[in-house]
C-alpha cells in the first residue's frame, strides 16, 4: 500500500501515484503492457482475485523504470510520528531507517510479559521502572516474580518448593549413582571372559551373551557398536554364578553365567559351553541368568522383645541382574530364629531388573529361654532350587514374661 500524499512537501507527479490506492507509490511495480504502476503490495492484492490488469490488457509486471524509482526518491516525506513529536523531513529512500531505527518520536512495546503498553522509545526508561509486569527480586529468599504479584509471594511456599526439588534431584542422583555402582564396581568383572571383538579380558561392567553361538561375549562398548550378526543377545552384569548347581557336560561346579536347564528331565543342566557342545536327548531348555541382589537392613525399633510377642524383620532387596525376581522364599540356614517358622515364602511379589523393594518377617516370638538370639538366613526360587544372594542376619534379645 502506498504513501500518504498529505506527508510530502510539494506538489506530487501524477506518474509517482499509484493506479490502485491512489496514493504515492511505495516499492513500485510496472504493467509491461500499458506501463502503469502500481505499488507491489496493490497489485499483488489485485492478482489474488484477477490475472488481467486493471486496464484490461495482459498483466505482465516488471520493475518500474528507474527514471520512476529516481523521482520517487527526491521526493522529501515527514516521519510516521509527526503526530508525536518529530519534525523530521528526509528523502524517501532513508524513510525506513529512519522509522524503524534512528526515530526519537517511534512507539515501541513493553518488552515485559504480559504487559501490553506501548509507548515513546524515549518512555522506556521510566516505563521499564514503573511497569506491573517487571522482575523483581525478593530480598529475603532471592526468588523472582512479576511485581504484579509480589502481594501473592510467600518465601515459605518458595523454599518449600525448593526442598521438594532438590529432595527429588538428590533421589535421582542416588539412583543413578547406585546403578552406576553395581554397573562398574569391583564385583562387575567378568574374570576369565574376554570380549570376542576388542579382546579385552576380563570383561568389565556389562557382559553381554550370544544365545545362538556357543561361546561368545561382548562387553558393553562393542555391542552398543552392535559388531556381531545375531541379535539375540542375554545382558549380564555380574561374574556371578549359580550356586550348588553343577553342570551335567563337563561337571564344572558352580555354573557360571547362563544355565540351561532342560525342561524334560528332572534334574539336567548345562553351561552355555556344553549346551553348544555336548549332546542331550532333549532340544527345550529354560535359559536363566543367576539371580544377583544387593540387600540392604532395614532399622528396627525393637531389639528386646519377649516370648509371645510380633517380631518384625526387614531388608531391602535390590535386584542387580536382568530378569525379574519372582517366586522366592527365605529360609533359615543357621542360628535360632526364635519363631515358629524357619521358612518365609513371599508370594505376588516381583522385583524388576534395577529395582528395589522390601521384605517383612512377620511372626511370634516363640523361644522361652531368655538370651541373645542370632539367625542367618538364605533367598531361593523353587524352580532353580540354588540360593542366591548374600546372608540375611538379625539378632535380638528375648525376655522372659
């Protein structure tokens, strides 16, 4: 659209005027037909609704010809803010610096969210300090807000939320911390294995099996390099073994690593090695990697308790290994457990892969004889019948009544 005749100083040239808003031209564009000009924004409002000209000839647009451009641009314009103050006459082709930029008298908007004032580039500063919708600080908890809202501020809620966050961020960095540690600890070498691909030995942190050939391992770097043809692979994050479970192949005892337990014999199990290796009369096997977990006490408030009363013991069991733990017991396997049960089973209750969860030993005190009593106790699964884990202790104080 074109500029406002009533800016310009002087008479204006009847060639300068465009055809379409009849007024100065602004960006001109020319019919290559007729040689009218038009403005660029009318004539390319004009083609939205005709492709004929407005003489009716064959609209065909060019740039205007330069003798056009040049008197455009002799032509002296006052500034878009006369009504605010500026006084400014210039050339056309400086207009647009001047407006956008160089402009004394130009209104610009708050730059504060939310407000919706416009004002004097030569207000901002005052505007800036008196604005609604300014940030300001807190002196007392250094919190930020909107002055706006600074009646509704309580630097008890904005502390409280910050203990929240921070309590939160600290149980994710714990988290990972712990599954960075059972990744990469001592106890996560893979003594006497080496990687089939970088031939590292012993393979550190995660081990990763081929289920399809005989005898092949990974170590972290190289399968995420994804370097071997089968995908099929079993992740392993400890050297750990399945203990009382003696191979039927090459009679190796513990196994280690992957168990195959055939699942038509009674009692037949094979390494990884001798699965591949040693014949068998039967092809279906469970393949199982050990249980691995960390257990951790958890406090009791009552080490003396005397005959007939609820005695309550309870772990946390985390699970380092890759299945899910299921369908496990706990039996005592030395001392006196002072109850009436020496076996706990816990059914319903799974625990996946890097995951924690509690146990409770819930039973009546049973023992007469007055004294300390120490118990040690053991996890197992009924299908892989082996224990596994470390020894689960407590100890208490019996009273008699």
């Amino acid at each position: 659209m074109g500029y406002e005749t009533e800016r310009f100083i002087g008479t204006i040239n009847d060639n300068l005027i465009c055809s379409i808003c009849q007024e100065v031209l602004e960006d001109p564009m020319e019919c290559s037909e007729c040689q009218t000009n038009f403005c660029s924004a009318c004539i390319a409002l004009w083609m939205t609704k005709s492709k004929i000209c407005p003489n009716r000839c064959d609209l065909k647009l060019q740039r205007s010809h330069r003798f056009v451009r040049s008197e455009l641009e002799k032509l002296q314009i006052s500034c878009v803010n006369k009504d605010f103050g500026c006084e400014i006459l210039l050339k056309l082709e400086f207009l647009k610096q001047h407006e956008d930029r160089d402009c004394f008298y130009r209104r610009i908007s708050c730059i504060n969210e939310g407000c919706m004032e416009k004002f004097l580039v030569s207000e901002r500063e005052n505007h800036e300090q008196s604005c609604v919708m300014r940030i300001i600080s807190c002196f007392s908890c250094n919190s930020k807000f909107k002055f706006f809202d600074q009646k509704a501020h309580s630097c008890i809620s904005v502390l409280s939320d910050l203990i929240k966050d921070l309590s939160n961020a600290s149980e994710n960095l714990d988290n990972g911390l712990r599954v960075l540690s059972h990744t990469f600890s001592e106890n996560s070498y893979h003594f006497g294995i080496k990687c089939n691909e970088c031939q590292t030995s012993p393979i550190s942190g995660t081990r990763y099996i081929c289920l399809s050939c005989p005898d092949y391992s990974l170590c972290w770097k190289c399968y995420n390099l994804r370097k071997h043809q089968h995908t099929n692979m079993l992740q392993l994050n400890k050297d750990s073994f399945h203990e009382d479970v003696i191979c039927d192949g090459c009679r190796i005892n513990p196994i280690t690593g992957l168990r195959y337990k055939c699942k038509v014999c009674e009692n037949f199990d094979f390494c990884q090695k001798c699965r591949f290796t040693t014949p068998h009369n039967h092809n279906d096997f469970y393949i199982w990697a050990p249980y691995t977990v960390t257990v951790k006490p958890l406090p009791y408030f009552k080490y003396t308790i005397k005959t007939g009363d609820e005695i309550i013991r309870s772990w946390s069991i985390y699970n380092e290994g890759c299945e899910i733990l299921t369908g496990f017991f706990i039996s005592c396997i030395g001392g006196d457990c002072c109850t009436n049960s020496p076996y706990y089973e816990f059914q319903g209750i799974e625990i996946n892969p890097k995951e924690s969860r509690e146990i409770f030993i819930r039973d009546i005190v049973t023992q007469c004889r007055e004294g300390l009593y120490r118990s040690e106790w053991r996890l197992a699964t009924h299908d892989r019948v082996s224990p596994f884990g470390p020894t689960l202790s407590y100890e208490v104080f019996v009273l008699n009544r």
